[in-house]
C-alpha cells in the first residue's frame, strides 16, 4: 500500500537564483554549488535513513525562470510534495512563491491534499536580508489556507513544519529540510 511504500518524490519551485539547485545537491551529494546553470533541470536520487526506514528520496529540481511556471507542471502532477524555495535576500523571491502555490494548486487538482513546505533559503546572508522568519512563516499558513481540505487532511499538512528557513551552505538544514518532507509525505499517506 502507498503508505508502507520507501519512494518518495520533492519538486523543488521556486524563482531563479534562490538556491533551489543548491540545497538539493548539497542533500544529494554533500557539497555546496556556488556556480550552477540556472538553466540545468535535473533529477536526483538519494538512498537516506530516516526515522530507522530506509527511504529513497527524487529530488526533482527544476529550472525556475519564472516565465516557464507551465513546464513544472506535469513535475508537480507526480511529486509526493512541493517544496516552494524564495530568498530571504530577495523580496520578489517571495511573491512568486504565492504564485507557484496557486499554479500547483490548479496543476493538482482532483488529486487531493498537496502536502507542501515553505523554505526561506540564504538564512546565512543575515546581512542582505529582506523578509523577516515571521513573514515566511505566516506566508506558509496563508497557502494551507487557500487548500480546501477536510479535517484530517488539514491536520496531516499542518502538523509537520510548514516552513522553515535554510543556508544551503549548510549540510545539516538540507538534511533537515528534506527530512521534513518525508515526515509531511508520512503524515498525508497514513490519512489514506
Ligand atoms: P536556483 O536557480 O534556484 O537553482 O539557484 P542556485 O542553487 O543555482 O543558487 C543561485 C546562487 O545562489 C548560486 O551562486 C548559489 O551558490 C547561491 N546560493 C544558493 N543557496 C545559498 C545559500 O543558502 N547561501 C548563500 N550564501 N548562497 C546561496
Ligand atoms: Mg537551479
């Protein structure tokens, strides 16, 4: 059954530069990128451990030139979660991230709840930031919001971290994030 199953699917959304190629690399392999072609829409694959199962995590990381939003969508039509990526370095960054949500939403349609997480990624440019943890995190409460779910579809998205704010710089947040993910992925399938 789906909810015994070790596959797991992320796409990552988001405009370009945010470091949506970055923080799935530095999951996948362990390195951080400062130089990535924007351009590169990759698949990753990654064996990973978490909560004592072994699990195989695709990372689908897609090209985020804002203006081809329409070729993400059979991506988001097979990924287990969407993982919505800005900077907080970038104030338009987070903007778009409402815009995709909407797109997904639409994309996704008659397939149930969307299990999502909000990243704030460059949380170490402390220095360059323009969108404060309180305004990502109320960002990603306002998109459950626009989910039309039943109580315990809610409950499932909600309970896990919806947000979270990542330095793809750091190993540990990538990990972290894309642990979360699959903990999101387990709480919608054991409502199934
Ligand atoms: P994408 O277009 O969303 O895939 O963005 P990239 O992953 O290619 O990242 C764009 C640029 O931002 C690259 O130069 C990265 O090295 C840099 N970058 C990505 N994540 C971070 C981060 O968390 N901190 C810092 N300082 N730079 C980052
Ligand atoms: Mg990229």
């Amino acid at each position: 059954s789906s909810s015994s199953s070790n596959r797991y699917c992320c796409v990552m959304l988001g405009s370009g530069g945010v470091g949506k190629s970055a923080l799935s690399i530095q999951y996948v392999q362990g390195v951080f990128v400062d130089v990535y072609d924007p351009t590169i829409m990759d698949s990753l694959l990654r064996m990973d451990t978490i909560e004592g199962r072994n699990i195989t995590m695709t990372v689908v990381d897609t090209a985020g030139q804002d203006d081809y939003i329409d070729q993400t969508t059979p991506y988001i039509r097979m990924a287990d979660v969407c993982v919505f990526v800005y900077s907080v370095t970038d104030a338009t960054s987070i903007v778009h991230v409402s815009t995709m949500f909407d797109h997904a939403l639409k994309a996704r349609q008659g397939k149930g709840p969307m299990p999502f997480l909000v990243v704030g990624n460059k949380s170490d440019l402390q220095e360059h930031r323009q969108i404060t943890v309180d305004q990502g995190r109320r960002l990603a409460v306002t998109l459950a919001g626009r989910m039309r779910l039943s109580g315990e579809e809610v409950l499932a998205v909600t309970q896990s971290p919806l947000f979270m704010e990542t330095s793809a710089k750091h190993r540990d947040d990538a990990v972290l994030l894309f642990r979360s993910a699959v903990m999101t992925i387990n709480k919608v399938r054991s409502t199934k």
